[in-house]
C-alpha cells in the first residue's frame, strides 16, 4: 500500500508529517493513538527537594533521540523518504515506500511506544514506578528517585550513588549492560523544561526571567505595541472601578491573540511565578468572551511581568529527612469575579521543616457555580486541595522519606472548620448537587492520622 506522505530534516531528525498520513484506500489513517503522559512540574520540584537534603544532589539527562530508540507497533506503516535520504539504487523505482519500524517523530503513536519502552528498560535497572505519579520512578536500594518528562531525565539520590543509578539506565552496568537508554552524560541540574535552576548549597532559585521576557515581546508583537509602552506596575490586578461601562460590553482588540498570550504566561506562572496564577486563569476564562476591559487588564498583567523579571521562586531544605513534613493552604475569594460572582479556589503546597521551606506546587481555579457564604466557597477550595494537591503528595514524600508523611493543613475559615470537624451542615446541605463536594468525605479525610 502506498501513503502519499512528506517528511522534513529537522535539527538532524526525520520527522513525520501525520496530517498527511493515509491508508489502502486512500482516506485518512486512523491509529491506536497511545497516550503519553510525562511528568509534572510538581514532580521535578520534589527531585530538586530531595537533592537539596544534606548529602544528596540532583542530575538531569537528555536522552538522544529518544522515539526512535523503540521499536513502532500497532498498525503497519509505510513511509515515503526524502529523495536526498533514498538509497542511491531506488532511483529505478517510482516513488518508492518502505515499512516505518522505529517509532518517528510526528508519528500519533511514537509518544506511546517511547514511554512503554522506557519504562520496561527503567523496571530492569531496577526503578520502580511510584503509584499514582506517572513518569515517577523509585530505586530502593540506591534510595534514588528519577523522573522522565518525554526525553528529559531528573534524578536526585545519595551522592555517592547517582553514578551507578545512570550506569543502570545507560546500560553501562553489568546487571543491564547493553540493554540501557541511549543518553547524553549526566549534568548538574541547571535549566529543565525552560527553567533556570540556580542551586546554591541547600538553596534553589527557578528563573524564568527570558521566558517572561518572551511573553512581553510576544504581547507587544501582537498588540502592535513597543515595550517602551510598559509602564511599571506593582499589581498584576487592574482596578475595576477604572473600567468605563462600555468596556464590558464592546469585544476587545485582541480577542484573536489573547489565548496564545495567556497560555504562553500561563507555562511560566506554573514553573516558578505562581504570582501570576490568579491574574492569568481569571483571564483565561474569558477567552470566549473577550471585551475591551478584558484587554485592559492583560495590558495590566503583562505591565507587572514586565516589571518584576527578576522575581525568582526559592526554595530551602536544610533540615535531615526525619525533620521534614508538608504543608497545604487552601483559600477562596469568596464572590470574587464582579460579572459572575463566582469564587476562586486557590492551593498552595510546600515542604516545612524547622529550617526548610520549599514551594511544591500552586493552583488558581474559578468554582464551577456560585457560592452563597465564604464558609462554602472555602469547603470547595479545600476540597480542591486534598483531591488534587495534598493527598497525592502523601503518596510520594512517603516512598522518598521511608516512613509516615504528616500533612499539616491550614485553614483560616472558623464556621469551614466545624464543618470539617462534624462533616455536616443544614445550610450546606447542596454542595453534593451544586458543587459535588461532599461533606462526609472531606470530614472523613480530616478525621484521618494522616492529615492535622
């Protein structure tokens, strides 16, 4: 069968163009579209806490050319090769095809296949996945935690084991020889997934000052603005009462543009300015409905980035394992969005010590209805936090410091406390419709040993 397909030299790769891809009968290809799914930013902060104990130290590697180190499986795919690739004896043949066997870049299923394949030559060295965090891995006797984010390796560990961890994954080790990842030489982690990391000692800094950088230039090249037009601003927040009564009713300039903008902010507010969390999600909400006071406040936003490029999140552990615990906020602005009244939950995860404090992750997410008390809009972000920050974070501070984690959780709602504490509520008694939050699961999650 043939396939009218293309394929681009790009930085050294062969890489697949799938929007052109079709079968036998020429109609789109359809494949089994396997899943990938990497690590999270969440992930890497916990290697970077871990190689900050006294006596550990954290190294990342880059595998080369991962997808096509493993072999493509699902339906059989055939390719055409650029004419400056075919062999020098097809120039007899007329457009001339061959079976596709490594998983090629571009290609729906690679992702799949690559991440199958690492993680079956990762099980033989020895690293054990760690339930519930996908692309996590955990090597007991080496006491070396590795995460894998597509081609990019994190592992934090004893010093004096993270040479035999690398030698097992590179198959330079007697028990794995040549049945390793193919992978540049480890180095000190310095900048992952387009984040600095500036590591002094115990300390760690994440500087995404280019990245915001970036982010301005990318504004002002699709507002058709100048930086020099960025005045400086101490809020990423616009005063409302600035807004005239038009400005929420007539469609904003940049309504086209505005969601490549805020995703782009979005990535660096995630990694390491979670000061930029609220401001960018309330926008982001807006993308369908986007009016001149929306490009106001993003005129606002992008002025206070532009302001603060040297802010940094940091972080310190300088405490031994057995003095360390975590830590989880929860809160909400109760009727805080003025055309929706709807709240905002916001999460704050990090790991405490006597001497540590290190920033794990941050969430800003509006409430998917409207809260009649702050007692309600707080339950929901509390809710939030357990579900998706707190509890998954026992799972695996639990396997890196080999003993029960304790989760200090922090509230300042008094009426949302007694809820917890009783796990029922007259007046709340529609949260499991309105907000599916229910009470006696939270009660039953705070009444636990795990969580103070």
């Amino acid at each position: 069968s043939e396939m009218e397909e293309e394929h681009h030299v790009y930085k050294g790769r062969i890489v697949f163009q799938g929007n052109n891809a079709k079968d036998q009968d020429g109609r789109a290809a359809k494949f089994q579209e396997m899943s990938s799914a990497p690590a999270s930013m969440e992930a890497g902060k916990v290697g970077d806490a871990y190689g900050l104990v006294d006596g550990n130290a954290t190294q990342q590697a880059d595998a080369q050319q991962a997808y096509i180190q493993c072999d493509l499986g699902g339906d059989e795919t055939w390719v055409e090769l650029p004419k400056d690739l075919q062999p020098a004896d097809w120039s007899r043949f007329r457009d001339p095809v061959c079976i596709l066997r490594k998983s090629l870049y571009g290609h729906p299923d690679s992702g799949g296949y690559w991440e199958k394949h690492c993680e079956s030559r990762l099980l033989e060295a020895g690293f054990i996945p760690i339930d519930s965090w996908r692309s996590c891995f955990w090597h007991k006797r080496l006491k070396l935690y590795l995460t894998v984010y597509v081609d990019d390796f994190k592992m934090s560990g004893p010093k004096g084991n993270l040479d035999e961890g690398w030698a097992l994954i590179r198959g330079l080790h007697p028990d794995t020889e040549g049945r390793g990842i193919l992978t540049d030489d480890p180095k000190p982690s310095h900048r992952y997934l387009g984040c600095y990391h500036n590591v002094d000692k115990n300390c760690i800094e994440y500087e995404v000052k280019d990245f915001m950088k970036e982010c301005c230039n990318k504004y002002c090249a699709l507002a058709g603005a100048s930086t020099t037009e960025l005045v400086l601003s101490k809020t990423p927040f616009l005063d409302e009462s600035t807004l005239e009564e038009g400005d929420h009713l007539n469609p904003g300039e940049l309504n086209e543009e505005a969601s490549s903008i805020l995703m782009k902010i979005l990535y660096g507010a995630r990694m390491a300015r979670y000061d930029l969390l609220r401001a960018t999600c309330a926008l982001a909400s807006k993308i369908t409905k986007w009016t001149r006071a929306c490009d106001k406040q993003l005129y606002k936003l992008v002025c206070y980035i532009h302001s603060t490029l040297d802010y940094v999140l940091k972080g310190t552990v300088g405490d031994p394992m057995d003095k360390l615990s975590l830590k989880l906020f929860a809160d909400a602005d109760f009727a805080g969005c003025e055309s929706t009244s709807r709240s905002t939950s916001g999460v704050f995860l990090c790991l405490v010590g006597p001497n540590t404090f290190m920033p794990l992750a941050a969430i800003s997410k509006k409430q998917t209805c409207v809260s009649h008390s702050t007692p309600e809009a707080e339950l929901v972000a509390i809710d939030l936090a357990l579900r998706a920050e707190g509890l998954p974070a026992l799972d695996i501070w639990e396997v890196l410091l080999g003993r029960p984690v304790k989760l200090a959780f922090q509230e300042d709602n008094q009426a949302a406390i007694v809820v917890l504490q009783s796990g029922y509520s007259t007046a709340l008694r529609h949260m499991g419709r309105t907000h599916k939050v229910c009470l006696k699961w939270l009660h039953e999650r705070v009444a636990n040993k795990d969580i103070d």
